[in-house]
C-alpha cells in the first residue's frame, strides 16, 4: 500500500534500489538497461564517483542560502561554464529546478522584455502541434499534447499552435527534404501575419521533438528559416533543449547542428544528469541588457533557484563529459545505434520511422507501413511495449503523441553517454523481443 498519488495508480511500480553505470536495480536484485534514461535525463549513468564526491563536498560546506542574500560558487561556476560553451549571444543563464519552470521562465522573460523595451503589446505565443514543453500551466500552455491539454484548457493561457515539422508525416511526395523544411517554415510567418506580428512575443519549439513524438528532428533549414521569419516580425525564438540539449544529440546543443542560436533557451534533464533536480533558462545579453537598463530586476523566482547542491551536482556532470569527452561517443554510439536499429527494425512490418540524432532515437510504430496509419488506441501499445521491455531487463520510454488528432505510439531511446557498442546491441536485441511480444 503506497500513501504516493502515483502516475499511474493501477500500475504497480517496482522500488528502484541501486544504479551503476547504465543499469538500474530493483527490489529483488533484477538489472534493467536504462536505454531511456529515464526520460533522457540521465546522460552519466549512475553512481559516478566524481558527482557523488561533489554532491558530498558541497554538502559539507554548503546546502542552501536563499539568493535575495547570496550568491554561491558551485551556481556562479556553473554560469561561467555554461556561457563560455552556449551558442552566440547567449552570454546569461537562469537557474531553477527542472524542465517546466526553465520553460516558465523563458515564456516571463519573453514578455517582460516587451514590457521593459516599450512593445507592451506582444503577449502572444505561438508553438506547435505536437510538442511538449513542460506540465505547468504556462508550459502545458505552450505545448501541443492535446491529451495533455484537454481538461485543463480552461486554465491554459491562449497559445497558437502551428504544424509541427515532422518529414515521416507531413513531407509530400516528390518533396525534397529542405523543400518540406522551407513550406513547414511558412506556417509561422503565416500564423504571425494572421494574427499581427506586433502581438506575438515569441515562438517556441523544440529542435528535436522528444516526448510527444520520439526524437523528430527538424528537417534540413527549417530552424534557420524560422530565425529569419522571426528576426523578419521581431518575435523571439525560444528553443525548448530541455530533452535534447545538454549534448544529447552529440553537440552541446541541438541546435548547433541547425546552425541557429535562439534568444531564450531553456535546458534541463541532462545537466544535473539526474544527480540533482536542476533546469536553467540561457538567455541573450539583449534581454539581459534590457532587464538590466530598464526595470533592473527579472520579476519572477522561486525559493530553489541557483540551488547549491543542484549546481554543484551540475558542474561535475558537465566536468566529467567535457573530461572524458562523452561527445564523441554519443556521436559514435549514436551511429552504432541507429544502424542496429535499421538492421533489426528496418523491415519490420510495424515499424513505420527510425530517426533522431545521436544518442536521441526514436521508433514510430504503425499498424500499417503503407497507409502510415497508427494503432488503434485502445491497444494501449505503449504500455505493453514498457512492459515486455521490463520483463527482458530493459527500461525504455514509450512516448505517445497525436498524429492528426490520432494517438501514435513511439519509443524512445536516450541511453546514457557512456554506452558501449555491446550494450546497445542489447538493448536493439531486448527491444525487437519486446516489440514482437507486445504487438
Ligand atoms: N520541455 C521539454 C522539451 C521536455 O521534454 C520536458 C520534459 O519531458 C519539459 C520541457 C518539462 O521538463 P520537466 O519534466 O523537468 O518539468
């Protein structure tokens, strides 16, 4: 009998008891692969020595001083850290606890940067079908997961989703990758003229789509082409890495690759790696300078921000990566992986997509290849594919989404940085057994 208000609450849990490296253990000594990290949160693996030895250090001399008195080192050196590496202009970092309250962050600085600057008139936001940005309200707002949504629209802050930019089901025959990117583009320039450039504060997206629709990347131009249209109306980009930022996708940020720097970037999951809760807003010394030479305050906060022990925790994480140069191997891994995954999956009769970007994968399952059409929801395919997944030793996160107004079934795979190539044909292995059972 458990007193915790679970997820689920008819789905038995199994008590989580140890973790080494990329395993996770249970009450009764079973080993899983954590192929998912969880939710793409834990990039180390667990129980890594130098983070634990930070965590106890920073423990010793300091827990926690609330930041209208102080500021700490681990959170200023954290800061310093992760501006030097962040890309252009993101010169400002704001710290709090997870991945919805970086989002809440970036959606307020947004609009109190109108504010500060004389545009009181920019509140809007547009985002996109199909995303996720985080279960606050403000975030839930921002996100297009309509099961997410419905029954609390009625607390939702008016936002206006546009397509979501997704090759594998919007890109049309004949439709060369970047030609598909430039037309998804459109439908914000499009939404911004509809609804008066002058009320829209700002756009957010994730530049791989992760829990909603399992590791969809934005196809060739599509980001650079939205920075235009968003420079063209003076709106703001927000791009959401809190699940594939942090090197994920084998650069520090995804969107590096698509060779874009937005003005807000909120981060999250793997930074602190797990060890300890922490997200974090990037910001551009544009808006910074703004708060700075208007109002001289941001007008939000928390009691948890710049949190000592959550930044330590975060600074060793990211120590040990740029140390031991996890990039690479998310790079190397991640081509390993998504080969298996084509070897094994790539003629399967239910498998509809493989795509993403380096140690970000994601699997689209189908009922049917040809007419693309998912399956039926009541199958509850995700939940079955979790389960036989658990029953082979193997933790991998199935991630549901809406596809045209229909539930889709995904599965999506984050393993940890310092996979080998022999536990990823393990965990290709587990999965085609789990796949084959559950369908
Ligand atoms: N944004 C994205 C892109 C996410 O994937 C998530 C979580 O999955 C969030 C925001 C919310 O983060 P958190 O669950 O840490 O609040």
């Amino acid at each position: 009998m458990t007193r915790i208000l679970h997820r689920q609450i008819h789905a038995p849990l199994r008590t989580a008891t140890g973790g080494r490296g990329v395993e996770l253990f249970d009450q009764e000594g079973r080993a899983y692969i954590d192929a998912s990290g969880g939710a793409a949160v834990s990039c180390l693996g667990h129980g890594h020595p130098d983070v634990i030895a930070a965590l106890h250090a920073q423990a010793d001399r300091l827990a926690y001083a609330h930041t209208s008195f102080f500021t700490s080192e681990p959170a200023e050196a954290l800061a310093e850290r992760l501006v030097t590496d962040a890309p252009a202009d993101l010169d400002y970092v704001y710290f709090v606890s997870g991945g919805s309250e970086a989002v809440e962050a970036a959606l307020k600085m947004a609009r109190q940067y109108f504010v500060e600057i004389g545009q009181p008139g920019r509140s809007r936001i547009v985002a996109r079908r199909q995303s996720y940005h985080g279960n606050t309200l403000g975030a839930l707002a921002a996100g297009g997961n309509e099961w997410r949504r419905a029954q609390f629209r009625p607390l939702l802050i008016e936002t206006h989703h546009i397509d979501p930019c997704y090759a594998y089901r919007y890109q049309r025959p004949g439709e060369s990758e970047a030609e598909y990117g430039l037309r998804a583009a459109q439908a914000l320039e499009d939404k911004l003229l509809e609804l008066g450039p002058e009320t829209v504060m700002a756009f957010v997206a994730e530049p791989v789509v992760g829990a909603t629709a399992g590791a969809v990347p934005a196809a060739t131009g599509y980001l650079r082409r939205v920075r235009e249209i968003c420079d063209r109306y003076g709106v703001l980009l927000i791009l959401d890495e809190v699940m594939c930022g942090m090197g994920r996708t084998g650069t520090l940020h995804a969107c590096e690759q698509d060779g874009v720097a937005p003005d807000l970037m909120p981060v999250a999951k793997g930074l602190g790696g797990g060890y300890q809760p922490i997200g974090a807003t990037f910001l551009s010394g544009r808006i910074y300078d703004a708060f700075a030479n208007g109002s001289g305050l941001f007008q939000h906060g928390h009691t948890y921000i710049c949190h000592p022990m959550a930044c330590a925790a975060a600074l060793a994480v990211q120590e040990v990566i740029a140390r031991e140069n996890l990039l690479d191997n998310v790079k190397a891994m991640g081509r390993h992986l998504r080969r298996r995954l084509t070897e094994r999956f790539g003629n399967h009769p239910h498998v509809g997509d493989i795509r993403g970007r380096g140690l970000f994968m994601g699997v689209e399952l189908v009922e049917d290849r040809g007419s693309k059409a998912p399956f039926a929801p009541a199958l509850k395919l995700n939940g079955r594919v979790k389960r036989e997944a658990m029953e082979r030793g193997l933790a991998v996160y199935p991630a549901g989404g809406t596809i045209d107004g229909v539930h889709g079934d995904h599965v999506l795979l984050a393993p940890p940085f310092i996979i080998d190539a022999a536990t990823v044909d393990t965990i290709v292995e587990r999965l085609g057994e789990a796949l084959d059972a559950a369908i």
